[in-house]
C-alpha cells in the first residue's frame, strides 16, 4: 500500500494527479446529455457526475465545470430549462467518449458521433435514440459550489422511457442487463454484472437475497 | 419500450417509485464513510452518492438525506470536521450493505459489521481496514439543496492511501481489477470489468486505445 499526503498529491505532475484523483470516488455514472438552444441547434455531452438527489420529488443532478466542452451544454440549459440524461450502452461507449471533442457550437455531436436525435410530444429536448434508458428534466436549480466554481445543476424529472423487459416487479431497472456501462477517472469504460441484491439491513437481522 | 410521464410517476406506489428513481442516475460508486464524534464513538456508513468535485484542489463531495441511518455521519463531521471515504469491494460488499442498519448511536458499525478501524498519524477519523482504497477528508463546505432538503457536502482531501500495483503510468487506478464494485439503486451490488480506455476526444481524430 502507498500513502500520499495532501502535499504530496499537489507536487505530483498536474496531468497524472487529474486522473488519480479523478479515479477516487469510485465506479461513475456515464450519462448523454441532451439539449437544444432556442435556435434549434442540438448538443450532446458525456457526464460522469449524474448522481441522484431525491424520488420524492423525483430530481437528479450533476455537477458542471466551467469548461467550454460543457459551456454549450450549461448555455442551452439556461436558455429552454430542458434537457435530457440518456445512459450509454456498451454498444455506444465510444460515440459516446467522442462527444467530450471540443466540437464548435454549430456542430451537433448527434451527427459528429452518428447518434440519432428523438423526440417526444411536449418535451423540447432531444433525446438518444440509441439508449435504453432516456429522462426528461426541467432545470429546478443550479447550486454554485465556490470552492472550485463548478455547479450542481439539478432537473425535476418530466418523463422517462425505459424497457420495461428489464423492469422487475419492486420498480428496480437493472442495469447491467442491459449492458449501461459505468466508468472510472476520465477514459474508462465499464462492464458491469450483478453480484447480489440485498433485503433493507436491520440490526441484529441477517440480510436476506433479493431475487 | 414504455414511457412514463410524470404524473403516472406521482401515481406510482411509493416504493415501487423509490426504487425506480433511484435507479435512473446509472452506475453508482459505493463507499463507506468513517467517522468518530469528541467522545471517540466511531461511525460508519454507506452512501452511494459519493462524486468527483475537482483535482486542483482535490475535493470530493456527497449527497446528504435528512435521514436518521446518516444523521450520525452528519454530526460526526460537523463536530469534528473529517471524515474517510473506503472504498467497498465485493469481498466487503455484505457488511457494507449492513451498515445502513439503525444502529444506536452508541453501537459502532464497525463492530456491528465486523469491519476494523484503522487510523493514520495525524489524521482523527476512522479508516476501514479492509478497503483498498482510502481517502482522509476534512469538510470544505456544506451546500444546502433547497428543493429536497438535502446537502451536498464537500471535503477537501488530506491524504490517501491506495495498492499502487493497480496505478497505471499516467496516474490512472483501476478499480475494477481489484474488485472494487459499483451499484444500481438502492440494493444491488455489482462487479465490473473494463471493456477500454480512449484518448482525449478530438474532433476529426479517431479514439486511441490507451493500454
């Protein structure tokens, strides 16, 4: 085992530091998000912070940083209120990765990566086609975290389309089987496969297995 | 594929909906955080919100829930302003689960779960012996969320310590080969497997394998 100290970590070279750290918190969240201007300009950007804030309402967040990769992103966001989190699929990681390319505003990553853009009845944003798992929001806050000028931007949930093959009968959408990939640090992609699912823990009780 | 709108979610027995929603953010990282208040009582507990922040300074937050199971971490915090994010591996994964548990205040997790405290020079809170990754905090800001009442709390890491045979040449920490797992909802545990790392997305350039 090796132990960095705070003073350590910051003498490390900044490009290695950016990936140990950004490999901490553990298996990530990969999400497509998708928006629109009021121009009728498309984007989509790969986040690894979607994280969930509540069910009750029903809210999801993520944190943005003051780049200009996401800039479009957080622009079209203030402009309509609306986006869209579509998870990512091992089918499509990697169109996926390619959508973080600093493409210029008038590109849509939809046609840069050959995503197709989808649409529903009254909701504005554009949704991934190819994923399994799409959300609807509507921007109910953006939380600024001064400590490092990033935000939190948290959606109410509007709609939700997912397969209902992977539904089971308490609501709990697998993941896994449906191949959503999650991630660690900033460039890798992951495979994932059920170990278990447990009974809600209680003192002095043994766990039981969910089936 | 089905579609829900939001008011057929609202309709929704409340915890068939818990457990959908909590399912739609994708992959989370699981981790345990150690804690111990003035008296030396040490705390531990699950939380599946854990997020990257920033490298430059290292920060790492996590969503807070008005809840009794992680009010103890809370005031523990407050009270002494660090605490230790450990990783959960799928060797460890059961007892983590049962640190959700409504412990007493005076019963320590640790010992209730059988995981053991381990503790570093100079730094108060608890570590979790048998994570392989571990990361001492102090608390770098408290963001109230308005919208559900929960907070997001930030620490600021001090140090860490991690098995440098699975840190790759640029900084890079696998975390699936040492079986560190990720989870879906509220429940299911789930092992990973990396299917790629890619270079920086650049328009017009193909993705490099990164080996």
């Amino acid at each position: 085992m090796k132990t960095f100290l705070i003073e350590e970590l910051n003498d490390l070279d900044k490009r290695y530091r950016t990936n140990l750290i950004n490999c901490l918190s553990g298996v990530k969240s990969l999400n497509l998000i998708g928006t629109k201007n009021n121009h009728g300009q498309s984007n989509l950007a790969i986040f690894n912070s979607v994280v969930h804030i509540g069910a009750h309402p029903p809210l999801m967040g993520f944190i943005h940083r003051p780049t200009s990769v996401e800039r479009h992103t957080f622009e079209n966001i203030n402009e309509t209120s609306f986006f869209t989190i579509n998870s990512v699929t091992a089918a499509i990681h990697k169109q996926a990765h390619q959508t973080g390319a600093r493409y210029e505003k008038s590109e849509s990553e939809f046609d840069e990566v050959s995503l197709t853009e989808e649409y529903f009845d009254g909701f504005e944003a554009p949704f991934v086609q190819e994923s399994p798992l799409k959300i609807g929001l509507e921007l109910a806050d953006i939380i600024p975290i001064p400590l490092n000028n990033t935000k939190l931007i948290i959606g109410r949930i509007k709609m939700l389309t997912l397969d209902e093959k992977h539904l089971r009968n308490d609501g709990f959408l697998s993941l896994s089987d449906q191949g959503i990939v999650g991630g660690t640090g900033l460039d890798s992609y992951l495979s994932t496969q059920e170990i278990g699912r447990y009974s809600y823990a209680k003192p002095d009780s043994p766990l039981d297995d969910i089936k």
